[in-house]
C-alpha cells in the first residue's frame, strides 16, 4: 500500500536514508565527514546501469550536505582489476586486445585512436564528463594508485596474517569443497572470462587455493604482466612471497613488505576498503546481495580489518528499450553520455531521484521519451503553483539542482514533443527552426534559439539518433492531385473548414484548437465542444480527418502533432498542398 505524503522531509527515500547515515556516522566517528561511496570499473562502457551505483549515494549525500554537513562521496575505480575479456561492440578494438586478458586495467592499450593512456582512463574519461553534467561531485580514487604505492600495505600483510580467518568465513559459502588442490587454469580461458559479469565479477573471486593453502592475494606476475599466478609460500615473519604464472611460467620470490605488484582478491578487496576509508554508506546491486555474494560475505571479513559494514540498500537493475537487464557484457548498451545527448540532465537526474533503489525503472530511448518528458514539465508546473505531492516536490528539487546550486537549465523550455517535430521537418535548417517556434505563441514569441537551448539540441540529437529514417517526417514537394480529386464532399468540406480558419488560428493553441475543432463543426457540434458534450464518433472522425491531413501534407497516415506539423509547413505551403 502506498505511503501517504505527510511531509518534504520524511517522504522520500533520500531523506530516510539521510536521516539514517547521520546517525550510523556520528555512531561510527563523531564529527567527522561522512563518508559514503560507489565503486565503478573503467572495464569498458560504463553504462546506465552502473550510473546506479553513482546517483543512489549521491543523493544521499547531497541531502546530508543541504543539511549542513560536511560529506566525501568516494567513487573507487577499480581501474586495478584483471582485464577479464575483449568487450563486444568497442570502436577501436578488435580480437588482438585478447593478448592483454588477465593484466590490470590501467596495462592495457586504449581503444585505437583514443587520447588517452590506457584502457581505464579512456572509459573512465567519458563517466567523469556525464557526471559533471550531472552535476554529481566526488572524490576519486585510483586502485592503481593505492596498490602501486604501498598505500594497502598494512592491509596486505594483515590479510595475509589472518587468511586462515579469513578463508573459514569464505568457506562457509562456497559450494564446492576444498581439495587442496587448484584446478589447472588455461592461461587465456575465453569460456569462462565470457561467463563473467558485473563490475566486481572478477568480483567473485574469493583467492588462490594450492599445495600451500589459502592466500587472499594475488600477485601481477613480473614476466607477462597477468594475474594468472599462483602463491606457492609465504612467510608471516620475513614476508617472503613465492608464486608462479600459469601463462608464461615465470616465478619469483618477493618480500610482500615491500612488493606493491598485486592485489586483494574482491571479496576481501572491498571489505578492507570499508575499514580503510570509514564509509558508512554504500549501496549494493542485487547481484550483489545474494547469499555467499560480495557484500555479504563482505559483512563479516571487514570485521578482520576493524570496520564496520556500510549501511545501504539493495538496487535494482536499470533497464532501456524493453531490456530487462542492463549489463557492460553485451556490446552497444547505452551509456549516461549517450543519454544525456538526447535528454537535459535534470530529466536523467529524475529517473533516478523518483523511484527507491530497489525498484526498477527503464530510461527511454524511443517514442516514450516525449511522454517522460510531458510528465515532466506537468511537475515542473504543479512545483511552480504549489500542487504537487510533497514527494514530488523532493525528487523534483533533487532533479534541478545540488546543495551546491542548480543546475544549467533551458531558459524557454517548450515542449520536448514539439521540438523533436520541428528538429524533424527542419532537418537542421535553424533559421526554419527558429521561424515555426517564433509562431508557437504569438504573445510571446522566441527571438532566438538559444532561448530553447539546450532542450532544442537534445531533442534534434534525438531525431537524428533514434529515430529510424523511414520514420522521419519529409514534406511533399507536390500536392496529392490524384487524392484530392478523389475526395468526397464532406472531406472537402472539412479541408475547406480548416483552410478558412488557418489565419485566425495561427499559434500552437490555435491550431491545435482549429484541428480538432473542424470534425465537431462538421457533425453540427460547436468547436468548443467538450468529449463529454460529443457522441463517441466523434473521435472516429477526427482520426480519419488527421490521417487525411497526414496523407496530403507528408505521404502517410500519421506524423508529428498536426499543429506542429502546419506551423513548420508554413501558411502558403499548407493552402497549396491542401489545394486552395
């Protein structure tokens, strides 16, 4: 049963959940910062699923910073994780990237033709330009960094102390028994790197098994660069590690005290950084919450290194186009750049701020965009006159702006349906652009296109992007002189009845007016008739009247909103295909 809004500051999840990380913070460290987090790997495509884990903690500490305190939002690129397979539908990479399966992220080329350095900076440069449109501010934090530095170390040595502590936890999920013994590892298993998923996937992997025990750590091998490397001793007085690679059969003895040329495994990986950084606040995908998953286990190893689990929930998967799942396995999965290339950020902003973590939701890349986007601006005006839902009043105020101020926004922003029609039938021609929205309202007409930026642009940037082309809207050059002589008297009539009020009616309201007006005058109903008011065949007629309109204008049966469509058309254009 849905819960009835009393109040802005109990009604929406974020608040719920501010009130609670205030609390657990000032429990955990009194008058420090409150930390909360996200965990993003730069693996490929960083897609709107992913964006999850960044917007849920964001807004929470936005809402703890509107409130005063003082708030750090780590985001940790795993960008030292293993490369774990070539992703499909990359432009820039083809099958020899394979050779690099198994080196850390930040060791493998970029993308053909990319500015950057290495595979993880590539990716991770598009999330950080997305995120700063969004309006989202964080701290980042290389794993590359903290590793190849020493700044783990501690850490390191002390997992290694306590691997036998650590390994009976692990052990009370794993559902296959021990044998002592490691399967034999190929060095470059496709199968089963195409069988992993999720960012933290390698993320499951919960250490090295072999004749010496159990060890939470594995080293990159000093010969090929790869993590496919097995310890075969260590030594808790000298720190004397010994290992060998399975790809290249490479082995060496190191001093772990001093060696910073690997890594935790994930599943003690991500405690120890709760412990390390003190975050009271991170949530988990679903993927992550089952029993014997990384966040569970999670929950009982960070113990070991003196924390504390963090507080936060579960998020449910982000779906697009009917899609049920998004995940950065499968190629071509669209990204928070490629939305926000045809939707202003607020909008973005909102899709995550409206719905708890635990729903799912799907972002629009077709024709159900221009509904979000009506929806949207019903909100904006019920925000403006002081009638929306006191929770639709706190995801709307989330969507706009930051503590810190809002965001960019479009100075006229008219309606996203009318623009992506006047983007269509102008196919880039700005000035006719300019002209048809200069007539939307006669009162108050745009004097520039910039007025309607950047709503304008993401809705040409739509059209051109996800709009098939035998879906776009082109203009008759010539009338339909077979179809006009063969119309019978009422259907002149009603042409004739619109012809006669074009001049009078020529706004977006007035056309809209006119059109839906003529089917009523020709039934002998007043224009300003109500549905009510009307028979039921009233709406036949006006159907069939719009789809003659649509064939005489453009060709087919439907098309872009009727008045939009004879305000880019033009007056005289009209008359004559209409055959004045």
């Amino acid at each position: 049963m849905p819960i009835v809004a009393q109040s802005t500051e109990t009604t929406d999840w974020v608040s719920r959940f501010a009130d609670e990380v205030i609390e657990e913070s000032e429990r955990r460290a009194p008058g420090k910062p409150v930390v909360v987090a996200s965990g993003l790997s730069p693996s490929g495509p960083i897609h709107l699923g992913n964006l999850r884990e960044v917007m849920t903690p964001h807004l929470v500490a936005d809402e703890v910073r509107r409130r005063g305190h003082q708030v750090r939002h780590l985001i940790s690129w795993d960008d030292y994780d293993r490369y774990r397979k070539v992703p499909a539908g990359v432009e820039g990479v083809d099958e020899s990237w394979a050779e690099h399966i198994g080196k850390p992220l930040t060791s493998v080329p970029a993308p053909k033709g990319s500015a950057y350095p290495n595979w993880s900076e590539h990716f991770k440069a598009a999330m950080t330009e997305s995120l700063a449109e969004l309006g989202v501010a964080f701290d980042g934090i290389s794993q590359t960094v903290q590793y190849t530095s020493g700044a783990y170390r501690e850490q390191v040595l002390h997992a290694m102390k306590h691997r036998g502590d650590i390994d009976a936890i692990l052990a009370q999920y794993r559902t296959k028994p021990k044998t002592g013994k490691k399967p034999q590892q190929k060095a470059v298993d496709t199968a089963e790197l195409e069988a992993e998923e999720g960012s933290g996937a390698a993320a499951e992997d919960d250490g090295s098994s072999g004749s010496a025990g159990y060890f939470p750590y594995k080293p990159y091998c000093g010969g090929c660069g790869k993590d496919l490397t097995t310890v075969t001793s260590y030594d808790d007085d000298t720190t004397e590690l010994a290992y060998t690679c399975a790809a290249c059969g490479f082995a060496e003895t190191v001093r772990l005290s001093e060696f910073n040329r690997g890594k935790l495994v994930w599943k003690v990986d991500w405690p120890m950084r709760w412990a390390y950084e003190g975050v009271v606040f991170e949530p988990s995908g679903v993927d992550h919450s089952s029993p014997g998953s990384s966040f569970q286990v999670g929950g009982q190893i960070v113990g070991i290194f003196g924390g504390e689990r963090p507080i936060g929930p579960m998020y449910a998967f982000v779906g697009i186009s009917g899609m049920a799942k998004m995940s950065s396995s499968r190629g071509g999965v669209p990204t928070p750049a490629d939305a926000l290339k045809i939707m202003e950020p607020q909008l973005l902003r909102w899709l995550y701020a409206r719905r708890r973590p635990n729903q799912s939701f799907k972002i629009a890349f077709d024709q159900e965009i221009q509904r979000l986007y009506d929806e949207w601006d019903k909100l904006a005006a019920k925000v403006a006159d002081d009638s929306a839902l006191p929770g639709d009043v706190a995801a709307y105020t989330r969507a706009v702006g930051t503590a810190a101020g809002d965001l960019p926004r479009t100075a006229r922003p008219l309606p996203y349906r009318t623009l992506a029609s006047v983007a269509d039938i102008t196919a880039g021609h700005t000035d006719q652009a300019l002209r048809i929205l200069s007539e939307l309202d006669p009162e108050q007409p745009l004097t520039t296109l910039d007025e309607a930026r950047p709503r304008y642009d993401k809705a040409e940037a739509w059209i051109n992007t996800q709009v098939p082309a035998d879906q776009r809207t082109i203009v008759r050059a010539e009338p339909d002189t077979e179809l006009l002589k063969s119309l019978d008297e009422p259907s002149r009539q009603s042409v004739r009845l619109l012809l006669d009020g074009l001049a009078e009616h020529w706004s977006l309201d007035g056309l809209t007016h006119l059109v839906y007006g003529v089917p009523k005058v020709r039934a002998g109903f007043s224009a300003d008739a109500t549905p009510k008011e009307l028979p039921p065949e009233i709406k036949t007629a006006q159907r069939t009247f719009f789809a003659l309109l649509y064939h005489l204008l453009v060709g087919r049966d439907t098309g872009p909103r009727l008045p939009t469509l004879l305000l880019a058309v033009g007056q005289d254009r009209v008359r004559e295909l209409l055959g004045a």
